[in-house]
C-alpha cells in the first residue's frame, strides 16, 4: 500500500536540523525544525502547512525568517508549534520588521501559534498580516496526554526532554488506513479515483452513514460520475491496515530520566531520525554539550524497537569522518541482532 509519508532531512548530517515529510497526495508537508532550510526549493516551501519545533536554539529557529519571505504573499496560512515561550519568540521574530505595507498584500498570511509546557499546559496565538502581525491571543487549553496535533490522516505526538532546557521529541503517526476491496468496486460498476480519499477520510472521521460521497471516475468508456451515502460504501472496505510511524529525536543529554520520557513516544517506530552528534571517544564533552554520543543514539533506537535509524546533527568537529559516526549508530542499533 503507498504510504503516506516521504521524509527526508533538508541538509545533510552535518547542517542544520530540519526535517521534510511530504504528505504524498496530499498537496502539503510538514517540518520538523527549521534551521537553515534554503536547500528547499521555493515550491516545497509553499507546501508546508504545519512546523514543529523542537527549541528554538538558532540552528533549529533561524529559517523561520527565510519561510517568512517565501511565503508572504502567496500562502494563506502556517501552523506553528513549540515549547515554552515560544508565541513571544515568535512575535520578537515577526516584530523585527516594519509590516508599514504588508496589510495590502494578497492573500493574508496567518501564523497559528501553539506553545507547549512540560506541566501539559498549552496557550496559542494568531498573528495576521492583516494586522501587521500584532499578537492576538487566543485562549489556554490543556494537552491531552502527548498529543500535540490531530487530523483525520495523521497525528502528532511530543514529549520534552532535558537538553539543560525543555526540547520536544516528535512522533508523526499516520492513523490505520482502510483497504478496498477491489473485487467489490467492479460488483458497484465503478473504479478507482480521487473518491476514494473522500471515502476513507469519512470513515477515519466517524462520519455518519447518510453522509454523501460523490463519485467520479474514468474508464474505457469515459468519465463517470455519481452520489452514494457513506453507509452504502462501507461496505468497499476491508480492515485497516497500521500506517507509517516516524520518530524524531535531537538535543538531549543521555540519562535515564530522557529515555523512559522517550520510550513510549517512540516504542516500534518505523524510522527514527536521531542526533549523533559525537563519537563515543568523545563522552565527556558531549556530556558538557548535553548532546548524545553516536552510540548513545544507537541504544536508544534499539531500546526503542526502531525499524529503521537515520543518525544526523553531527558535530562539525568531525569533517570527513561521517561514516564512523554512522558505523557507531548502527553497531549500537543492532546489537541485540548481532549477539
């Protein structure tokens, strides 16, 4: 079945921490980070609809500005979410321009601001280019659990870790996904097409059975369309199949309190994208940098069931010696296997 994720890292292992996942089908993406992100071409920019931000140290926060510039003028709207303080920094960030004119341009941009506490309090902000960006806050809410963001495709999942400040670790999960029955699409008469996301989004959402699903496809014999409430097509459905599950994990010191805040968050994910940032030879100071070592990382990819790992945020200190560091990720990762 084609998944619903493609995620890949804007820079490579050793450039700024960001994290691409283009919604396949789905016309939009998400960030994880935005550090430097000027590799993305100005068309993936402007597909981005939400950012998660792990803290808001430079090299995860600078590119905010660069989206900005991209963005005004041409999207209508960006979700941002971070942890404490995180709506100031974001009115600071957008205040430190003069807006003298940008309440003429077309269309207005809205930036819907949502700042997380680790005590599961939450508060969230809009600011419009309508108003010049000036805050206006919206009311507090309580954090259901770890849960940061739901849809009916997807949901978004976050803990805070001790980096010698709070910083969230990240899970996007995409909810079970009912299959088609194919042998009963040819019994209806129809085929195959766009409809068929509606259908399923329906079903995901709970929606009642006299909902209408419109149906248009194409055949050998042309175009075809038709109306049938969602009860009479329930039936196209089999049973759900899991979806795709992706950790993203960085800046953190490695200590029992930050792993079994991590475990459950990113217990048998499919990839696991992890900071590395040194060699093990190099404990001490990643202990002063609050940083895991590559080995650290390993292990807690294998105590966490991780299918897959992509170790990045390596230190520059270590130039053209990537490969090492991946080899310690991996010999860590799999150590279980290899005894």
């Amino acid at each position: 079945m084609r998944q619903l994720f493609e995620p890949r890292l804007v820079n490579d292992p050793f450039g700024d921490p960001a994290l691409y996942v283009d919604l396949r089908d789905e016309g939009r993406a998400l960030l994880f980070d935005i550090g430097d992100i000027r590799p993305l071409p100005p068309r993936k920019l402007l597909r981005i609809s939400h950012v998660f931000v792990s803290h808001t140290h430079m090299d995860h926060f600078a590119g905010l500005d660069h989206l900005l510039r991209v963005v005004l003028g041409r999207k209508t709207g960006i979700a941002l979410f971070g942890g404490p303080g995180f709506v100031a920094q974001v009115e600071h960030k957008l205040h430190a321009y003069s807006w003298n004119v940008v309440h003429r341009y077309e269309p207005e941009l809205v930036f819907d601001v949502r700042e997380f506490s680790p005590g599961g309090r939450g508060q969230q902000a809009r600011l419009s280019s309508r108003k010049a960006f000036a805050l206006e806050p919206g009311p507090a809410f309580e954090v259901q659990g770890d849960l940061l963001h739901d849809e009916p495709l997807l949901r978004v999942r976050g803990r805070f870790v001790d980096h010698e400040m709070p910083c969230l670790a990240f899970a996007l999960e995409e909810k079970p996904r009912p299959r088609v029955a194919r042998d009963r699409l040819a019994a209806l008469g129809v085929s195959t097409g766009p409809w068929l996301r509606d259908l399923k989004l329906a079903i995901m959402a709970g929606a009642p059975a006299h909902t209408p699903i419109h149906l248009r496809w194409r055949d050998r014999q042309g175009e075809h369309e038709m109306t049938r409430c969602l009860g009479e097509l329930q039936s196209l459905m089999l049973d759900f199949s899991p979806g795709q599950c992706i950790g993203y994990v960085t800046d953190l010191r490695f200590t029992d309190e930050n792993r079994r805040t991590l475990a459950p968050l990113i217990a048998g994910v499919d990839l696991l994208f992890i900071e590395s940032a040194f060699l093990d030879a190099d404990l001490e100071h990643a202990r002063r940098k609050n940083h895991l070592t590559a080995r650290q990382a390993g292990q807690v990819a294998r105590e966490s069931g991780a299918r897959g790992v992509v170790p990045f945020h390596f230190s520059p200190r270590y130039g053209q010696r990537a490969a090492e560091l991946v080899a310690e990720v991996n010999a860590a990762w799999r150590l279980e296997d290899a005894a």
